[in-house]
C-alpha cells in the first residue's frame, strides 16, 4: 500500500470519527456551522494522519488512536480561524473564511469551540484500556503546550511583520518563527500517536525529530507556493505575504541578497495591501534573480532528507515507506 491508498483509507476512518465526536446536529447551529466550516471545505488531514501512521508504524491500534487524531485537527483548524483574523484573510480552501461569513465575535466563538471542543474528544481515548494512562495524559499535555507554543509563534509572526530590510533579523529568527508556528503541531501529532500506539520512547523521539523537519520544509515550501502557487490551487490569493509584510524566508534572503534597483522594488511593494498583480509579478523577478526562491527549496530539501534520514535509522518495512513518501510529497505539493 502506497500513500495515497494509506491516506485515503485514513480518510474514511477520520470521516466517520469526526461526526462520532463532533455531530453536525449540536446547537446553536450558526456557532456549530461556523467551527465546522473550514474542516467541511476540505484540507489535506496532514496533522491528524500523522497521528494515525504514526501509530501503525510502532504497531499501535489505530483505532483507539482516532479521538487524538481529531482532537489535532480541531487544533490545527482553531490557529487557522484565529489566523485568519489577524491576517484579514478572504479566503482559505477556496472558501470564504470564517469571519468574512459569520463575523469576527461569531469567527472568535468558532475557533474556542474547537479548541474546548479537541481536549474533551480527547479523552475518549481513556475508553481504550490497553493504552496506558499515564501515555494518555503525556499526549494531552504535549498538545496543551504545543498550543502555547503557537500562539507564541504567531506573535512573532506579527512582531517580525515588515522586518525584512531589519539587519539584526537572521534566519535563525525565521527558522524558531516558523518551529513554534507550524512545525510543533506536526511534530506534535508524529509523538502522539507513537505514545499512544505504545511505541518505546526512542520511537517517540525519532518520530518527533520526523515531525519537526518535515514541519519546517513543510512552512518553507508554504511560503514558495504563496508567491508563485497556483490560486486556484492553492485556495487563496497568492502574493499575500508580500501584501501583508510578512517576514518569510523568501523574501529576508531577497533583502539581503538584492542590488539597489533590486531594493527599490522590494521596498516599493512590501506591505503594499493594494499590491497589483504587474507588482506582483516584479518582485517575483527579484525573487528569481536573487536565487531566493531556489534558495528556500533547497534548505526546504534539505530538512526532508534529514526526516528520512532519521525515519531510516530506525524504522523498516511499508509503513516507514509512506512516511517516507509523505516526506517527498511536502516538497512537491501544489497546495
């Protein structure tokens, strides 16, 4: 069995937990419908499959993994509803987003649900008497925390907004950006279903080390597609972090790596909100001249072969193949 066979098996069992866990039946219907917007519009279950192959692969049950699986989920779509605030994004999954639909206070509402909402699945997990309990209550703790982590990671997000030309700005201060932004979570997701798949604790950490280099090459190739992707792929306007100032790799390398005609580009259009798409275009030229787009796939690469490498330290057979597949397909994804 492949990856897309894997995934779309995980698919079928993720369907029918989430509306075991969360029904589509619970009232206030608008609150209900706004929290369950952005998991109906579809999205690539990364995290939560990443809790279940995790678990196969230390030869857990898959089975009791599944509230943990959508408990991640739920994570993961609470920070893109809040995200989704800050940033003044339209659109998400080619969609309107959940405040454009429902209203900030609603679209804040939407996004606590969910967070309350994954801890309280959670704990059927405790119904599987072979897990042990003590793993159980790692898992949770380890989620609690990476969701401080994030909200740390996005107020460095907004800290860093327009920085790119701030010398005392380096890729260090990306790289720690983007861990506790992005790569946590599916970081977190690969050591919880090995804790609760029973896994031993080297397992665990070779997981997690997994989890966290592809969830940095993941960010990384996130940043190329948001400013060359495919809009109708990719579900949203391209060009957004060059219109919101935002301080990806992308564009700090080009900012250091530009001439003076170069800069005055740059300069002219970052954090321009009413960014015209024949701008767009010129800063996408400076990107290529700079070597900055090859740059950020590079190092995104290089993070990829660093997660197979550790996977193939330590694991054999099929299951390690699709998290090896996986791995590949963060960098040639189209959205």
């Amino acid at each position: 069995m492949g990856l897309q066979d894997s995934i779309a098996n995980f698919q079928r069992l993720f369907a029918i937990s989430l509306e075991r866990f969360f029904p589509d039946n619970l009232e206030p219907k608008n609150l209900y419908s706004a929290s369950k917007h952005l998991l109906k519009s579809g999205g690539k279950r990364l995290r939560p499959f990443l809790v279940y192959q995790s678990c196969k692969l230390v030869g857990g049950d898959i089975e009791a993994v599944m509230p943990a699986a959508v408990s991640v989920e739920l994570i993961h779509n609470f920070t893109l509803i809040h995200d989704d605030i800050m940033d003044e994004d339209e659109f998400r999954r080619g969609v309107p987003t959940v405040h454009v639909l429902w209203g900030v206070p609603m679209a804040i509402l939407a996004g606590d649900v969910l967070f309350s909402k994954a801890f309280e699945i959670f704990f059927h997990c405790f119904s599987f008497k072979h897990i042990d309990r003590e793993r159980i209550v790692e898992s949770m703790r380890r989620l609690a925390n990476t969701v401080t982590v994030i909200a740390e990671g996005q107020a460095l997000d907004m800290s860093l907004e327009g920085k790119i030309f701030d010398m005392s700005i380096t890729e260090l201060d990306y790289l720690n950006m983007i861990y506790k932004k992005t790569a946590i979570l599916i970081k977190t997701a690969c050591e919880i279903g090995a804790l609760l798949g029973m896994g031993s604790l080297e397992s665990v950490n070779v997981l997690s080390k997994y989890g966290e280099n592809i969830g940095l090459a993941f960010q990384m190739r996130d940043d190329i597609l948001g400013v060359i992707g495919d809009e109708k792929v990719l579900g949203k306007p391209v060009g957004s972090d060059i219109r919101e100032g935002k301080c990806t790799l992308v564009l700090l390398h080009a900012a250091r790596n530009c001439d003076d005609n170069q800069r005055k580009k740059l300069q002219k259009c970052y954090g321009k909100r009413d960014l015209s798409n024949v701008e767009l275009n010129e800063i996408i030229d400076v990107l290529k001249e700079t070597g900055s787009l090859e740059y950020v796939s590079s190092l995104a690469e290089k993070y990829v072969l660093s997660a197979k490498e550790v996977l193939k330290s330590f694991f054999e057979g099929e299951d390690r193949d699709i998290l090896m597949e996986l791995a590949d397909y963060i960098l040639a994804r189209g959205y």
